[in-house]
C-alpha cells in the first residue's frame, strides 16, 4: 500500500511536456500506419498475390513465409532491445535507426515487377526488413507514452493515437487511389485521373509505388516527434546499458511467475495478436482471391475500414479510460470472433448458406449481396481492431513497473511477436495443402478464443 500511494504522489508531482510535444508524439502513429495500411494489407500485399506471385494461393503462401521470418527476428530481439533501452535511457536513437530501415526497405519495393518469378526473393526480404523496422521503432515509441500524459489519460492518448494512424491510412490509400494506381483496363485511377508522374497502369507502377511512397510518408511525419517530443534523458553508455539491461531482462523473465496477471496477459496478447495480425494481412489477400478484387476494389474496402478504425479507436480510448482497457479488450475480441467466423461463410455466390447473384464483370463497386457482406464484416474487423491494439498497450502500462518500461514494451512486443510466425505460417501451410484460403483463415477462430480466455485471467490494478 506504501509503494502505490508513493507512485499516485509522485505521478501528481510530475511535470508533463505542453501540447504540443504530446500531439507530435501521436503523429509517429500517422507517419508509420502507410507501411501496414498499403503494403501489408490493402495495396501491395494483394498486388503480390495476383500480379507477381503464379497464383493468389501461392502468393498467399510465400507471403506468409515472409511475415513469419519478421517475426520471429521481432520476437527474439525486441525485450533484448527494450531492456538496453531502459537502462541506456533515450528512446529517439532506436526510433530513428528502425525507421531508416523502414524507409529503405520500403523504397525497395519498387523493383516488383509483375510477372517475374527472380523478383520475388529480393521483394520479400525487402517486406521482412520494412515489417522489422516499423515494429521496432513502434516498441520504442509506446515506450514514451508514461512521460507525456497523466495516468488517467493514457487510455485517450493510446486510442487517439490509434485513431490518428487510421486517418494517415486513410490519407495515405487516398492518394494511392485517387492519384497513382490505375486500373489496367481505363489506365484511370479511382477519381478518374491519370497517374501523377507518367506511372504506367499495365506494369503495376501505381501499385509498386506504396513502397516509396511509405518511405517519404515516414520521413516527414516523424519529424514533429523528434523536434518537439522530449526524450528520456541519457543514463550510460551503450555497452554499459547492454550489460545492466540484459540482466534486468532476465530478473524480469524469472519474476513472471509471481506476476500472474501481467503473465496472462502477456500470453493472452501473444495469441490474439498474432490472430489480429493475420487477419489484417491476410484480409486483402482473401478478398482479392474470393471476389477478383483488384488495387481500386481493395483500397476502397481498405478506406471503408480505416474509417470504422478511426471511430473505434476513438471510441475505445475514452471508453478505456472510463470502463478500463481490459473490458474494452474483451469486447473488441468478442466483435473479431463473430466477424471472422461470419467472414467464413461469405463466398462470391453465397451469404450465410444463403445463394446469392456473384458479382458480375464491369458491375458497379460492391453491387453484389456477398461483397456487401464483407464489407460490413470487415468494418466491423477495423472498428473492434483499434480498440483492441489501443487498450492492450495500456493495459500493459497499468501493470508494467513503470522503471522498466521500455523492457515490458519489448516484452509486449516478444510476445506480439514470438508466435506472430505461427499464424502466417499456419495459414499459408493450410493454404498451400488444400489450395483454400477459406481453410487457411479459419484457423484464425482459434487464436482469438484461446486468448479470450486466458484475457479472463487478468486482474487490472
């Protein structure tokens, strides 16, 4: 009782940064939401899968290798890297060496032409090393959070961040759409225009050019953050840090088991978690194998998405702060099971065993019953998958010790990570033996009831 009156004194003590460091803080969210927005998810990923993999199923399949060696190389370094961070202090180094990772590997993927079997390699090592970054120089920037808000407003700063990636997403498969990728057929984008900049519709160039174009977002939207966001301050040389925080990571590691909420927690976030993941990177992918969907039909979905995000995320901060993040946790978990186990049972022509007309060549966007289907299921997917990325992080901040943050930050992320390999994996091994991703995404159902479950384990402070 002594410790936690003393932490509630000197958190009423503590002097917070003004505004305008905690608004450029949520701009990281903004500047790093293009990479899973447009390439994992709604723009590149699919572009892989029809127009430079043979197959959809296969480029399902390769694609799901490639997320799965990201992470697990995410998995095994990130509590190693957010121990050192804690004990070398700064957090703004690691941020700005992962994100230079993101930018390049980003940029790379330019060189995907479609149709070229030799291309494929390079391209997805490329997507590995820009997943890497992007997820390292997240662990570091959740780990500022503690610093710039009181601790009965962290639950509307991590959904409002949330809510302010969706928007960049938004922004972002915007200009994508409406300026870049043209449809192959019209060689006209979604608004009706030409591409900027000569891009050619018959080779992809518009598709190809999320990389590049995730690169520059990142570079000047995380520059508020790094002008106007205070650092922690430095504590002690790197290899002194690499010594000292290796060995608080394993006292926290052997403390586990005494911890018995942070525990399930941790364990209930690994597996719905790597659900979530899969579901996002998979979701475009689906769609494009199931309907024929191509960049413009997927980005549409990805806007309609990004939106309901928005909202939810926006909704689950204050209800977060209001009913606590592991109600808001559970809820949103709740909405995902329904959604994806309804999402199984939508073909293109049937809904919930129900015939329906499939969707028919040169028809308007979304005219049939099915794509109408999975577009309502998959706005209630964005709505409940903001709230639930938003509310873990502060869940993890109201039962993390507040000295080591940056160390449990890491081990949120192992644990967002060490089996994120498993749901790809799975999913593209299923694929791969049954040539279904109806089957391979239905493993999915599995990984948000198991960690509902163990969620219920939790008992917040």
């Amino acid at each position: 009782m002594t410790t936690i009156a003393s932490d509630a004194r000197l958190d009423a003590q503590r002097t917070y940064p003004p505004r305008a460091a905690v608004v450029s803080w949520i701009f990281f969210d903004w500047a790093a939401q293009p990479y899973f927005t447009l390439i994992t998810t709604f723009v590149f990923a699919p572009y892989f899968a029809t127009s430079v993999a043979p197959t959809a199923a296969t480029g399902q399949s390769l694609w799901g290798f490639a997320m799965a060696a990201a992470g697990l190389a995410i998995a095994l370094l990130s509590p190693v890297l957010g121990a050192i961070a804690d004990a070398s202090g700064r957090r703004k180094p690691w941020i700005a060496g992962f994100g230079a990772v993101l930018v390049l590997a980003s940029c790379t993927l330019w060189i995907g032409k479609p149709g070229d079997p030799s291309i494929i390699p390079p391209l997805l090592t490329a997507v590995a090393l820009a997943s890497v970054g992007a997820e390292f120089a997240t662990v570091f920037n959740n780990a500022m959070m503690p610093t710039l808000v009181p601790p009965d407003r962290i639950g509307r700063l991590s959904g409002t961040g949330w809510a302010t990636g969706y928007i960049g997403g938004i922004v972002s498969l915007i200009v994508v759409l409406g300026f870049l990728a043209a449809n192959p057929e019209t060689g006209l984008t979604l608004l009706g225009f030409k591409p900027l900049f000569g891009l050619d519709p018959a080779t992809h160039q518009g598709d190809r050019a999320a990389g590049p174009l995730t690169g520059i977002w990142f570079i000047i939207f995380v520059m508020p953050m790094f002008l106007f966001t205070p650092d922690y301050p430095a504590k002690r040389p790197v290899r002194e840090a690499l010594r000292e925080g290796l060995s608080e990571l394993r006292q926290s590691i052997r403390s586990l088991p005494q911890q018995k909420s942070l525990a399930a927690f941790l364990l209930a976030n690994m597996i719905y978690t790597d659900g979530l993941v899969s579901l996002f990177a998979f979701g475009g992918i689906y769609a494009a194998g199931t309907f024929g969907w191509h960049t413009i039909q997927i980005g549409t979905f990805g806007i309609m998405l990004a939106i309901a995000g928005t909202f939810g995320a926006w909704l689950g901060g204050k209800l977060d702060d209001r009913l606590g993040p592991k109600r808001v946790i559970a809820g949103s978990l709740l909405i995902l099971l329904l959604a994806v186990a309804a999402i199984l049972l939508v073909d293109k022509d049937s809904v919930l065993f129900v015939k329906v007309t499939p969707p028919q060549a040169g028809a308007p966007l979304f005219s049939s019953a099915a794509e109408r289907a999975y577009l309502v299921l998959g706005c209630l997917i964005g709505a409940a998958g903001g709230p639930l990325q938003a509310a873990s992080r502060t869940l993890l901040i109201h039962l993390a010790p507040k000295d080591r943050i940056a160390q449990y930050f890491g081990l949120f992320a192992l644990t967002g990570k060490v089996t994120s390999f498993i749901g790809p994996l799975l999913i593209g091994m299923i694929t791969a033996a049954t040539a279904s991703q109806k089957a391979g995404m239905a493993v999915l159902v599995v990984f948000f009831v198991t960690g509902l479950g163990l969620l219920m384990r939790v008992r917040e402070n």
